[in-house]
C-alpha cells in the first residue's frame, strides 16, 4: 500500500502557520507536568499507550473526552477536515494536560507517519474507515474504530485482512457488549436460560415517513474545510450544507442509515453476541424496505429476516414496525427482543426485562459460561493491547455484523430471497448480488494491502 495513498490537494484551510507551530510543538520532547503524573497515580508517562485520534467531530470528539479520562494513555495528536474540529479538539487535549503539546494534522498520513503514536481512534464516516485502518495496520498502529465497518463488505475484507497481516489489535465500536444489560442477556442466551433460541427481533431507528430534505443548494466549500478529503474514495459531487450536515448518514455513497450506522449495526452485532456466531453468518435473507426520495437514498422502513444454519432467525425492523410485531417494543426505544422456548429477554441501553421475571435477577454462576467481561470499551482496548489479547470487539465480529447489514441491504434492494455462504462469503449461484458487495473508488484511493 506504500504507493497506494496518494497525495491529496490541501483543503481550504487556513492558518497554516498555527497548523505548523501546533505540529512542531507536539513533535519536540514531551514534558508531562507533574499533576499530570500525580492525576494518573499509577501510570508513569513513560508506559502510557500514545494514541492519536482520526476524526474528532460528533463521534470523535466524544472518543476524544473518553481517552483523556484514561490515566494510562496520552493524546499526542488529532486529524480532522475541519480546521474549527481540530483546534476545538486540540485546545480541549491541551486544557486536560496542561502544556501545548498535542499536534493537529490535517492529513491523517502525517499522523499515522509518527513513530510515537501507539493506537489510532478513526471516527470518521465509514467510507474512510478501511482505507484509514489499512494504513494505520500497516504501520503497526492499534486500531479502536468506529462502527460501520465500511460501505461495502469487499472493503472490510480487506482490512480484516490487514489487521490479521500486521497483528494489530482492533477494537470496534459497538460498546454494548461493554455493558451490563447486553453482558447478561448474551450469558442467559448462551446458558439456555431461555432454552432453545427461536429468533431475535431487533427495533432499531427509524419508521415514520420522512420529511423530505430541502433541495441542494451547490456552492464552494467554507474555508477551512476539506471537503474532497471529506469526500475521500467515495464519488465527486459537488459541495452542499445539506450533504455535509447529518444527512450524509442516509446517502447510500457513505452508509446504509438507521439500517446500518445511525442504528441498527449496534444491535446486529449484539445478535451475534448473545448467540455467539461471531465466526459465522446468516445463510438465507429476505426482505423488503421502503426508501427516501430525496437527496436520502437509503430505507426509512424495513423488515429482514435472516436464518442461521443452526437455527435462529434474526428479524430485523425500524421500530415503528417492531413495535406493531411485538408489544415488548412499546417498553423503550431501540432494543433487542430474544425469544426462547423457556421465555424471552427484551434488552436496551435502559434495561433488561424477562419472561419469566425472575431471570433478569439471574446471577450465571462460575462453571457457566461467561463472556469477556468489560464494563468499559477503551480501557478493555487498552488491556488488549498491554495483554497482547483478543479485544471484545475484534475485527472477526466486525465483518461479520457487517456482512449483515450489507446482506439485508442488497436482498432488498434485488427484492428476492438471497442465499450466503459463510466460508466462501458470497452469495450462492447470484452474480447480481455477489457485485454489490464491492464498489468501483475514486482514483488515486485504492485499497490495496
């Protein structure tokens, strides 16, 4: 890949000399004042994992907060397109520590490029997280990345392949599996507690019929913002607030929408958590959608059924639909709904209710079986990479909630029942279906290892 990241025209963005002032200061030797050291009590700066963060706006600048909780790491730098993003983030970094040392690189190569930076945050859209996350593998960074994986599967193929390559840890963000609800319903579930699985309904975002989207208006990008590194490898059009603003998470160039990103990857992932199937796949998909008819292209509402080998069958709907299925959707908002021959488990980021009710007070004993146990999703990442130890995210889990989201994205699109082979991932005898799983990239980008 070393001739395969191109350089790209520099933004808009002006203020170089700060830029190069703020570059120049955080490369000299770091001083960490005392404070610093006595806030830590127990990491000497000298054994704190050095991270630098790739996109610090909504998500990022939330990842950006949580590691600088973290006594055992230290920010040394920060990426952004957006010149405001990356001096709001830097003066925040700075404030924590107390010195001026963190860099700001509006290239994320000059950050990858540091030989002081142990692991990279990449919080940007997922059309960059494979092409960001190749690179930082390659270069013997950790990887902590945002979820989705990517906007095709054939582009997190490949970056699974790189971390497996250079042996990097790879944490993914779908911090449920961090937390007590979904620890539980996934121990209940994979101790029969519930006895035999018959499906999971998932409630994700979305359902209601949209309000559509004020027309575009086209015009020159804002100084300060780069917006063809914004646009990276997906396809050139030109600039619009509309298409930069939250909206992008509906456009299918750089997502799938609440089916994927802006909901429904968080709880596809959790299916495979609690049904512990992060080495395999659905093998039949069916479903049907209805789509946005604006500068949004992507379903509003849907429902997919997905059926593993074993068994289960996972039926994923917006929460409009899950809540005309089943009356546990009217207990909260997104949520998870495991049904069993014993009982069931309705599960959310608020809580956990069961069926019988006794089993949401169930403590799984010690010869049962156990997931890893994290209850914090960047310190668990930090252990992994201390440890040398399999993260509870990995990138195995990674591609396989993505295959997912992109299975029940393209059986609907075809409108016919599609189905998989896990070993071979492609659809079977469908050369249709098998060509969606890849996408053509905006030269000079290329996702070559």
């Amino acid at each position: 890949m070393k001739s395969k990241m191109p350089p790209t025209p520099r933004s808009r963005v002006n203020r170089r000399d700060f830029l190069r002032a703020a570059t120049a200061a955080a490369v000299a030797p770091m001083i960490v004042p005392r404070h610093v050291v006595a806030r830590s009590q127990t990491t000497p700066p000298s054994d704190r994992i050095t991270i630098g963060h790739i996109g610090v706006g909504r998500m990022g600048g939330g990842h950006v907060r949580g590691f600088l909780k973290m006594p055992d790491a230290r920010i040394l730098a920060i990426s952004d397109v957006r010149l405001e993003t990356l001096e709001r983030a830097q003066g925040a970094v700075n404030q924590q520590y107390g010195d001026s040392n963190c860099a700001v690189h509006p290239d994320f190569r000059e950050l990858l490029a540091r030989p002081d930076i142990d692991a990279v945050v990449i919080a940007t859209g997922e059309r960059w997280h494979p092409l960001i996350g190749i690179e930082a593998a390659r270069r013997g960074k950790h990887i902590y990345c945002e979820k989705p994986l990517s906007v095709t599967l054939a582009e997190g193929l490949v970056l699974r392949e790189a971390v497996k390559k250079y042996g990097v840890v790879f944490q993914w963000g779908t911090q449920q599996r961090s937390s007590v609800n979904y620890r539980l319903t996934a121990e209940l579930v994979r101790n029969g507690y519930i006895g035999d699985v018959r499906n999971i309904m998932i409630g994700s975002a979305g359902g209601s019929p949209p309000k559509p989207e004020p027309p575009e208006t086209l015009k020159d990008p804002p100084a300060g913002f780069d917006y063809n590194q914004w646009l990276g490898p997906s396809p050139y059009v030109p600039y619009s607030d509309v298409r930069v603003s939250l909206t992008w998470l509906f456009i299918r160039d750089y997502g799938l929408g609440c089916l994927g990103g802006a909901w429904g990857i968080h709880d596809l992932d959790a299916a495979q958590f609690f049904f512990d199937t992060d080495d395999t796949t659905p093998t039949e998909i069916e479903g049907r959608a209805r789509y946005y008819e604006d500068i949004r292209d992507v379903p509003y509402s849907w429902t997919v059924e997905q059926k593993y080998a074993s068994g289960p069958t996972v039926i994923h709907m917006d929460l409009v639909t899950a809540k005309r299925r089943a009356k546990q959707f009217e207990l909260g908002g997104m949520a998870s709904l495991v049904t069993g021959s014993k009982g069931w488990i309705w599960v959310s980021r608020q809580g956990v209710k069961t069926e019988p009710e006794s089993l949401a007070q169930t403590v799984i004993g010690p010869n049962e079986k156990h997931v890893i146990f994290s209850d914090d999703h960047k310190q668990n990442f930090l252990d992994a990479i201390r440890k040398k130890a399999q993260p509870i995210s990995p990138i195995a889990a990674a591609v396989h909630a993505e295959t997912m989201c992109q299975q029940s994205a393209i059986a609907m699109q075809l409108q016919r029942k599609l189905r998989w082979d896990p070993k071979a991932e492609r659809f079977i005898n469908d050369e249709q279906a098998n060509r969606l799983l890849s996408r053509a990239i905006r030269a000079p980008w290329s996702y070559a290892l």
